[in-house]
C-alpha cells in the first residue's frame, strides 16, 4: 500500500520539478588542444567546468554573468562568462556565446591576456554527454 502511495504521489508532482536542472556540454579544439566545456543549470546556481583531453582533473568555473543580444526572427545569441579558478586563484577567463543549440564562440583568456580561440567539434560529442577524442 505504502509503495502505491508513493508511485501515486510522484505522479501527481508537477513536471516542473523533474526538468529543474539542465545539462549543455559541447567539444572544443583549437587543432592541438582539446576539451570538453560542460554548464549546469538549475533554479539555485550555474554552475560549469572545462575537462582538457589529456589533463588529469576538471577546473572548477565561477560564472560572472551573461548579456543577451536579440534578432528579429531568429533565437537570440547569450554570451556567458566564466572564471576559471585553480586551486583557490583566479587563473584566467572563457566566454561561451551561443545562438539556439550552437555553439558562435568560445575562447579562454588568460590571466596575462593572451587569447585562445576554439571551435566546437560535434563529431566527437557521444550520446552520453562525453567527448571521445
């Protein structure tokens, strides 16, 4: 009885609940170096990491904000901008711009200014969210 309470009971909940998290992952190279650039987002916080194909952990990134610019008939492009924070530092700076599912832009600058640009690589993104390079 208990068991079909339960079952009753989540039904019953709206869907809003279980759609209160989203998950955006892309794969970027800029010929030599590769990476995967995932973002969560939820009601409470956004939260994103970058996992370099050949590093042995993902950097942490502290997201800054996000300016929206719109278009007359197509989606609007979101420019999001994220720290990368290494062991406590502020190590350097990654602008993700996106229109609808594309990825326009996404570069890292580093703490000295020196600007690497990548491009996002679809071909490697695997059904479960990873990229195999």
């Amino acid at each position: 009885m208990l068991i079909a309470l339960s079952i009753i009971l989540l039904l019953l909940m709206p869907s809003s609940l279980y759609a209160s998290q989203q998950t955006i992952v892309g794969c970027f190279s800029n010929g030599t170096t590769n990476l995967k650039f995932t973002e969560i987002i939820s009601k409470e916080a956004s939260l994103g990491y970058v996992l370099y194909e050949k590093g042995s952990a993902f950097i942490p990134l502290a997201f800054v904000g996000r300016t929206e610019e719109v278009f007359e008939g197509r989606p609007s492009e979101f420019t999001y901008t994220w720290l990368e924070v290494i062991k406590g530092q502020v190590n350097g700076t990654y602008v993700v711009s996106t229109q609808g599912a594309v990825f326009n832009d996404f570069y890292y600058k580093s703490a000295a200014g020196k600007i690497i640009r990548f491009k996002e690589n679809i071909s490697v993104l695997t059904d479960d969210m990873n990229c195999k390079w």
